[in-house]
C-alpha cells in the first residue's frame, strides 16, 4: 500500500491543480463575461457540477499525502518535502473552508447586492489563482519527497 501513496499524492495534488487551473481559464472567464445576476444564476449551475472533481482529487491526495507525511522516517529529506506539501494542502483546505465555501454558497443564495458581484467574483478568481500556485507548489514537493524516499534520504 505505501508503494502506491506517492502515485495517490502526486496525482491528487496535480488532477487537483489541473482542475482549479480549468475553473480558472474555462468557467472563471465565462462568469465574468456574465451579468451579476446572470452569473449567480450560472454558477448556482455550475458549481456542484465542479464539487466532485475537486472533491475527489483532493481528497484522495490529502489523505495520501498526510499518511506519508507521518509515515516516513523522521529528521530525512523525505519527511521535509512531505511536510511542505501536507502545509500547502492544508492551506488549500483552510483557505476553500474559510473564503471559497461561503463565497460560492453566497453566489448560490444569491445573497449578494448586484452591484459587488464583479468585484467579489474577481477576488474569488484571485484567490483562486492563488490557490492553484499552491497546489502546483505542493504537487513538487510531492515529486521532491517521492525522490527522496527512493533514495533514501
């Protein structure tokens, strides 16, 4: 089973990324060529449509991910690169918890005066953007801390 964890990890965090980065430049520029209230209506659509994608790469690829984190050997190059991308994942996660979530369930509910939806679909896509540098930066400390492991270090 810890032969398999890596390829889980490595390639949760990178369907992961591809999919925030297809939500980014597909979906992210359809909302904005939307009215406010066109777009809320268009992603009250949309986004349980992209929840199982992100929901099925990401989990995997955190669970994956915190298993070899604890599971390697501790004070190596290995447990190192594991821990940087176990934070990335976990900040990916706080971040969707704590910003994304209430923003797309406030898109959805319509709960947002038509006059600040751009302004608060750009700052989603910001974030979101962010979110995907994250990704990819966790998905190469995944790679560095595969490589470690097989050369036992």
């Amino acid at each position: 089973m810890k032969k398999n964890l890596p390829y889980v990890a490595i390639i949760g965090i990178a369907a992961f990324a591809g999919n925030m980065i297809n939500i980014g430049l597909s979906y992210g520029i359809h909302w904005q060529s939307l009215g406010p209230s066109e777009f809320m209506k268009s992603f009250a659509i949309d986004f349980p449509l992209l929840l199982y994608p992100t929901v099925a790469t990401l989990l995997p690829a955190f669970v994956a991910t915190l298993v070899l984190y604890f599971s390697t050997t501790a004070g190596t190059d290995a447990k190192r690169n594991w821990l940087y991308a176990l934070i990335g994942l976990l900040l990916i996660n706080v971040k969707t918890v704590a910003y994304h979530l209430p923003m797309n369930l406030a898109f959805i509910d319509q709960a947002i005066e038509l006059t600040e939806v751009s302004g608060k679909l750009n700052t989603w896509l910001i974030f979101h953007w962010i979110r995907i540098v994250v990704a990819i930066a966790a998905a190469i400390y995944a790679m560095k801390g595969w490589k470690c492991m097989i050369e036992n270090r």
